[in-house]
C-alpha cells in the first residue's frame, strides 16, 4: 500500500502542550526485474552492452550491477562465481573486458535503489570471438615428385618438432603457437627412398596478443588533497604477447562508511607514472593497471588503495540557535557535507548585533555538536556561527543565525530533520530530543 500520512503526538512540558506533527513519506519499495541485457557488440576479450531503465520503485535507481560468468562448469561441476561491474544509475551501457576468447558468457542485471538491489533480469549469452594469433598455414609447391610418393614434411621452429602431412596436400595450419613470436619453417619433401633437400627457411611471425600478466610493484601514493602519483613496471617480456602501446590506469573512489562509492574511471598513458588529479580531498581510491597492445586490453593488476590529503573543511551543513534562559543561548550544528580530514574541533563564534564585539568558543573533538553559550543578555539580539577544524586549518563558516535570550521559553526540537529509508513491513525507531523550561 503506498499512502502519505500525517502523524501528531500530543504531551506536556511543564504548563506547556507540546504538539509534534511527523509526516510519514511514501513506502518505498524494491524495484521490478530490468529488461534482459541487450548485447551491442563482441571481441575476442570483450563485451559491449546496452539496457533500458526499468521501475525503480519511488526511489531513483542510483546504480547498475551487470553480472557476467562463463556458462561452462567448472572441474567440480558447479558453476563459476559471478562477476560485478557496477556503473551509474545514469548510464546504460557497458564494456565488460578481460573475458576469454571463443567462450560461451552468461550477463544479467541488477538495479540498485536506497532501499538495495532489486531482482535481475533474466539471463543473456555472448559468445567472444575466437583468436587466430597461436596457429600459421604454411603452403608449399609440389617439387614433381613421381605419383604414389607417400608424403611431405614440414618442420616447425626447432628441428625436433616435426609435422608430417600425407599424401598430395600441400598446406597444413600449425597451431598451439606463442603468440607475437618469430619461427623460422622449412619444407621437404620424402619418398620410400628418403628425404629430399629442405626448402629455404622461411621466417614467419604470429599475430599479437594481449599481455597475460599484469603491470607489477604497483604503488600508490598521496601527492595533494585532489592528486595521487601512481607507479609501475611493465610486465615480464615474455608476457607482453606484442608491442605494448600503452597502460590504462582504473580507479574507482571508495567510501569510508563502506558504500558503493563513485564509477570506475579510466585513465590512458604510456608512461610508467602517472598523476591523477580532481579527486575528492581526504578520500580512499582503489587503483589497478593494466598494459594494452594492439590485440586490446590484458589482466587487470590486484588493486591497490591510497588516501588523498587532508584540507581544511567545508562549513557545517545546518546550525540554530535556541534560547535556554534569560542568558544563554544553546547553539547546535551539524557535520560539514565535505570534512575533508578529521574534524579535531569546531568554533563556535557570536557577537552583539548591537557591538558587533566578536567572541569565540571552542568545542574540541567531532561527537559534541551543541554548545551552550552562557552570560549573555537579555532580550538583546546576537549572531551565532559556527566553522569546523582539521590539522590543516579552520574550514568555511556556516551561515549567521540569531537569536535573543528570553527568560520564558518555548519547547524547540534541538535536532535536526534527517531523512529515514526503508523497505516495506521494516521497523524504525527515531528518538526527536527537544529544549524548553519546564
């Protein structure tokens, strides 16, 4: 049932009658299934997608979970674990990489609301290209021998390795090759009475690859408060399975209350170190590497985790002043939106409107967000500020509120309004603490 109500509590403070009216907002609930994935276009490592928005459920969808896995089982006959990419609620479209060639994949979808993920779309199969860089055909011309000779034979890169071919054929594809590697081929051809001389050597090179190891010593350090320095070495040589153009840096902003943080972004460069810039101040970032040729992207690095700097604070997000008694004044506030570090205090500043003789308080640490500023007058006006504190400086100050002491005092909600979400048929408890004289 989705209905908006008003609810009133009636008590007493005192002589007072207090009445407290809570508007309870619409029922937010799960969203339906999206429409399956629509597969746009496929390579031998990777997948393009595309998606419609479904019903969200009252609440904008604020992030997409494509999930992909192979559809083969695994050697224990289960089957493999999915694999998360999550992009904005905003988007609807997406590159999945790192997959294996010529291999079946399983891709579905999950939307994401305040209230959590709702149910996936039904499943889709992509099937990846297939990579034609481990195998070679090599063709040769008929020397005249006699007919009824039994074969020719053509060897590949060392003398060792022998492949016959019988009868007339005059081609054969030699394959479980490496990838972006030179062999030099030679032919001849044999009859009962034996070998004849080897055709000349012929060089021949595979198609690339893409690198099968990732970037290594990957590090990660603070360079300013919106800047990080990132470091690594290329892979081992033997990994590069061809010429490396490049490396994509992906990094991804992790929130430290342990949320979905922001979308993956991507950075290309050739260099082997690389600065981010316009990150958010004080804030964790996950980084991997990988290394690219011309065949794509290779294996993605394990992620590493660095902190920008700290800065000094924004303001306090809200702030009001409450009269207590014909002289004080309870002055509350709440967290900055951007702390930017750790709040060490906060400064709670007022002055007269009739002086403008300026004083300042000051509340250490970040759990105190009230202050009762005491030997004031009566009836006379005063502003009240209040800025917050890192070990970098004093931040932006909030906005001026004023307010007179009065020795009569009415009952005033101290907190401040927050928004509650919740699923259908789920329980909450909000506790609404006040001020007044009794």
């Amino acid at each position: 049932m989705e209905s908006q109500q008003n609810c009133i509590w009636t008590l007493w403070l005192g002589e007072m009658l207090v009445h407290i009216v809570a508007q309870l907002p619409m029922i937010l609930s799960h969203q339906r299934p999206p429409g399956r994935v629509d597969v746009q276009e496929v390579g031998s490592r990777w997948v393009s997608v595309s998606w419609g928005a479904p019903y969200s459920g009252h609440a904008p969808i604020s992030h997409y979970v494509i999930q992909f896995r192979e559809e083969e089982t695994t050697l224990g006959g289960g089957m493999s674990s999915w694999n998360n990419v999550t992009v904005g609620g905003n988007i609807h479209k997406a590159r999945l990489g790192t997959l294996r060639p010529a291999t079946s994949y399983k891709l579905r979808l999950l939307a994401v609301n305040e209230v959590g993920a709702g149910p996936p779309s039904e499943s889709t199969l992509a099937l990846t290209l297939q990579e034609a860089s481990l195998s070679e055909l090599l063709q040769w011309r008929d020397p005249g021998i006699p007919s009824g000779v039994p074969g020719n034979s053509a060897p590949s890169t060392a003398p060792q390795q022998v492949r016959t071919v019988r009868g007339h054929r005059l081609e054969v594809t030699l394959t479980s090759l490496h990838q972006f590697t030179c062999y030099e081929v030679t032919v001849r051809a044999f009859n009962q009475v034996g070998s004849g001389p080897a055709s000349p050597t012929q060089s021949v090179t595979t198609l690339e690859g893409v690198p099968d190891m990732a970037p290594q010593d990957l590090r990660c350090s603070a360079l300013s408060p919106q800047s990080v320095r990132v470091r690594r070495v290329p892979p081992p040589i033997e990994h590069h399975n061809g010429v490396i153009e490049g490396y994509n840096v992906l990094y991804k902003h992790i929130s430290f209350q342990g949320g979905m943080g922001s979308d993956v972004e991507i950075k290309e460069t050739t260099n082997l170190e690389t600065n981010l810039h316009g990150l958010a101040k004080f804030a964790n970032y996950s980084v991997r590497v990988l290394a690219f040729t011309t065949a794509g992207e290779g294996v993605r690095s394990n992620p590493v985790h660095c902190t920008t700097e700290e800065d000094v604070p924004g303001p306090p997000e809200q702030i009001k002043a409450l009269a207590m008694t014909s002289d004080s004044i309870m002055v509350a506030w709440t967290r900055p939106l951007e702390p930017n570090g750790n709040i060490i205090k906060y400064n709670v500043y007022y002055h007269s409107l009739l002086r403008k003789d300026e004083h300042k308080e000051t509340v250490f640490g970040d759990r105190e967000l009230t202050y009762e500023v005491r030997r004031l007058k009566e009836f006379q006006q005063y502003e009240f500020w209040v800025t917050a504190s890192t070990i970098i400086g004093e931040g932006q100050s909030s906005i001026k509120v004023p307010q007179a002491p009065v020795s009569r005092v009415p009952a005033r909600i101290a907190s401040f309004s927050r928004r509650v979400v919740g699923g259908a048929g789920q329980e909450h408890y909000v506790s609404m603490p006040w001020r007044g004289s009794s």
